[in-house]
C-alpha cells in the first residue's frame, strides 16, 4: 500500500532499522506474540524510545493494542510498548467466525466511508486526554482514534485496497518533517 503510495518501505526486523526510519507502521498479528518476539529480539526498549521522539506511526489491530498503554483480555505477562493513551479490549468482537468486512467512517478521510476488515480486532473502551477518536461503528464502540504522531484502528485497513488511511499517515509522516 505505501510503495503504491510513493514511499520508501523497509520491513523493521532489528533494531539497528529503526534509526533510518521516518514512520513505522505496526501491523495486524498477534498482539501477545509480537509483545514476546519484541522482547526477544531487545527491540521493545528501542522501539519505546523512538515513539517517545514523536515517531509518526499506524498501529492495526494487534498494532494499536501494542501502542495502547492498558489492555483487557491480555494474556498473562502480556505487556505493551504503551505511548498511546486509550485503554483496549482484545477480541471483543469474539472469535474469528465473527470477523467481517465493513464500512467505516474515519475522520479526516474525505469521501465514502472506508471498508475495511475487523478480524478478531479489540475496540478502544477508554480514549485519555490528547487523544482524538477518529472512527466509531454505528454500535458507538471506538474503532479509530489519532494522536498528533500516531493512528491507531481496530481494523485491516489494507484488505480491500482503499489506500485513504495510508495517505492519511504518510500525511502525518510528512508533516513531522515541516
Ligand atoms: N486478536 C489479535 C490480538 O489480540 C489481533 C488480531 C489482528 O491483528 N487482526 O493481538
């Protein structure tokens, strides 16, 4: 979706990648498996540093529960870089049969609403203060919320295509640059 953009990509294995970066993305995954190869790899702590600097970054799903500071349905031990001040519910749309396409709204994106895939995604059950909420389902539950370095949504953005939320954050990459 970024090189479509126009971005220079590189996938971040080792902490020695971090330095040449101008904006990360976290993606989908396994939010307590990450959390544990992080750590394994000594990537946490550096990772850690470089988002306290203001590096701009997308969290998805097992992304934004990395980058949120509490987490509820953690496994044991589980732990968080944390930085993004929201408080999230793992699964909360329960197992992955109750996964789906759907569309969303997100402020900031012009247009259609966005469609995207919720695959056993959390929602965001407390937004902190400087935390913008920048999408929500019909139901209310928080599906989206921005910082002025960081988005984090529950959701895939990257299965059908819509490459608006990518745009939105190279934006946000840029202007760390002004
Ligand atoms: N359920 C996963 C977790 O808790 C997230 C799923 C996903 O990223 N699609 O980490």
């Amino acid at each position: 979706m970024l090189r479509g953009l126009g971005a220079n990509t590189v996938q971040v294995r080792r902490a020695e990648q971090l330095v040449g970066i101008d904006g990360l993305i976290l993606p989908g995954g396994e939010s307590s498996v990450m959390d544990k190869l992080l750590r394994l790899f000594h990537m946490k702590q550096p990772l850690k540093d470089r988002l306290a600097e203001g590096l701009p970054v997308l969290g998805t799903c097992a992304g934004l529960i990395l980058l949120a500071e509490e987490i509820d349905g953690a496994i044991t031990g589980q732990e968080t870089l944390g930085g993004l001040d929201v408080r999230v519910q793992r699964n909360a749309f329960g197992s992955q049969v109750e996964s789906r396409e759907e569309s969303v709204a997100v402020a900031g994106i012009v247009g259609p609403p966005l469609q995207v895939a919720f695959i056993r995604a959390p929602i965001v059950t407390r937004v902190g203060d400087g935390v913008d909420v920048i999408a929500r389902l019909d139901s209310g539950d928080i599906v989206g919320v921005a910082t002025p370095t960081m988005i984090g949504v529950s959701f895939h953005p990257e299965v059908s295509g819509d490459d608006r939320l990518h745009r939105l954050f190279l934006d946000k990459v840029a202007h760390g640059h002004q």
